[in-house]
C-alpha cells in the first residue's frame, strides 16, 4: 500500500520543529529513522497530515556526561551508535548492549533512541533497558521543558505521555556504580524479530555476600514493559546464596502478572520469565564482581 497523502517539511533549528509541532498538533508526525513509522504510513494505520524530519537537528545526535554527572543521550541517536559509543559503553553498558539486538544491521542504522522510547512497542529493547536503568525523558515544547521518569512515561501499548505539542529530545540515565553488574536477556522465534519475553536487571553488591540494590523488570507480558524487584520475598532482596538468581527468579515467575495473547499461552511465557530472569541475575553478579 501507498501511505495517504501529508505535508513534509525538514526544520533546521529545534525551535522551528517545536514551532510547527505547536501549529499542527496532534495533526503532525515526527519522522527521524522511520524504521516503526514509515510500515505504519504504508499500511495507513497512520495518517498524519504533516510530517516533521527532524533529521537535521545535530543537537539532538550528541551523547555526553551532564552537569548532573549522568549519561544525556539526544534522541535522534542511532541504535548502531549507542552500540558502540564509549561512553555508552562505559556508562551504561546495558543501554548499548540492548542497542545491538535490535533488529537487523539495515534498522540499527537507520532507527533512532527517541522514535524506539516514542514509539513504545511493549516487545522493544530499549524501553525496557529504560525502564530498568531509571531513565529520565526530557520533553520539549515551543514554551516550556519538562522531564518524566521512565516509569512514568510508558502510559499502554504504543501510547506515552508525549503530548501532541511535545517533541522528545534527550534521554538521561545515571552511571553505572562500581560493584553493579547488570544482565540483559531476551527470547524470539528468529534473529531480528521482537522478543517474545525479555528481561533485564542490575546488581549493585556490597561487602560480602550482601546485596545493596536489586533492579529487575520485564518486557513482553503486558502493554507496557513492568518492574519487578518489589515481588522478590523481603529475605531475598539483601542475602546472597549460591542458588539466589534461581530463587529469585521462581519468585518473580510465580506472582508477576502476565496478560493472556492468543499467540502465546500465559504458561509458556512464564516459564521464560523464570528462566530469563535466573540468567540475566546470573549474568548480573558475574559483571559485579
């Protein structure tokens, strides 16, 4: 199919998308990669009267350290590029690893962080590795700036709380602390497709066998992707044992709501859960060490 018929035009200066945004509202459509929104323009399930190619906005491709000490990643950066910039790989190694299973080459090249968080597909990598890392989203408008948690920003399934005058414009993450180990880990049917379940988690440890933090959440079970440290028993959260990623994760498995799909029974899913979430803490408390 043809997409239906829109306006284009490609502003060279933030303020001007933010400008135009504010005129057309929820009548307009940001297009950066593309990658989720030009199948949706051709399969007409959507039909924005105006397109707005931020593409030109150089601002909005940087990642640097902030004055805040965090990790600010500009949305218009690529997923090849979180991949294999320094200091994502430094900072916040999960966010680049996650980058480098998305997809094909083809769309790693081409798609971009803000559409990924935007687009807000429940199965996609980085909105997970988002949620996990407590990211925060900068939003902009032609008056005003407001920043949202992750948490917070993933409202139902391809729906934020990005409002139709508002454009994402950088992701800020905090650094990853000495003695945090983190664990990333997804099942699909094929290299490239969305993962069926997904899970991603950190470990900060302590002296000994303690644990100081336990981040934990899961993609792929509801419209959003959900965190799950608080259904860890309380004499798990803080005690390390040598079979704690097992128990753990039969914890979480046992009591985390999974929305029923015709395409995968609930059962089928929770047993990934389960085992996914055993590799991912493993995974996690090798890189603390």
């Amino acid at each position: 199919m043809k997409p239906a018929r829109f306006s284009y035009e490609a502003p060279t200066s933030l303020d001007a998308a933010l400008k135009s945004l504010a005129t057309w509202r929820g009548d307009a459509k940001i297009i950066a990669g593309g990658q989720s929104l030009a199948p949706m323009l051709n399969m007409r399930l959507a039909r924005p009267d105006h397109l707005i190619d931020i593409n030109g906005l150089a601002d909005l491709g940087r990642v640097a350290v902030d004055d805040d000490n965090r990790l600010s990643i500009g949305a218009l950066v690529r997923h090849h590029q979180l991949g294999h910039h320094e200091l994502v790989a430094q900072h916040c190694p999960m966010f680049a690893h996650a980058a480098e299973t998305i997809g094909h080459y083809a769309i790693r090249q081409r798609g971009t962080i803000g559409g990924s968080l935007a687009h807000a597909d429940p199965a996609a990598q980085l909105p997970l590795a988002a949620l996990t890392l407590d990211a925060e989203l900068e939003l902009r408008t032609a008056t005003a700036r407001r920043t949202v948690m992750a948490d917070a920003f993933f409202v139902s399934i391809f729906t934020t709380a990005i409002e139709p005058d508002e454009l994402l414009v950088a992701v800020r993450l905090p650094r990853r602390k000495p003695r945090e180990g983190w664990g990333f880990r997804l099942f699909n049917r094929r290299a490239g497709d969305f993962s069926i379940v997904s899970v991603a988690a950190t470990v900060a440890r302590g002296e000994g066998a303690a644990i100081e933090r336990l981040r934990l959440a899961i993609g792929g079970i509801g419209p959003v992707p959900v965190r799950a440290e608080h259904l860890v028993p309380a004499e798990l959260v803080t005690a390390l044992t040598e079979d704690w990623p097992a128990r753990v994760a039969a914890a979480v498995a046992a009591t985390v709501e999974i929305e029923d799909n015709e395409r995968t029974p609930v059962v089928f899913r929770r047993e990934l859960v389960e085992s996914l979430t055993r590799d991912a803490l493993d995974e996690a408390l090798e890189r603390a060490r």
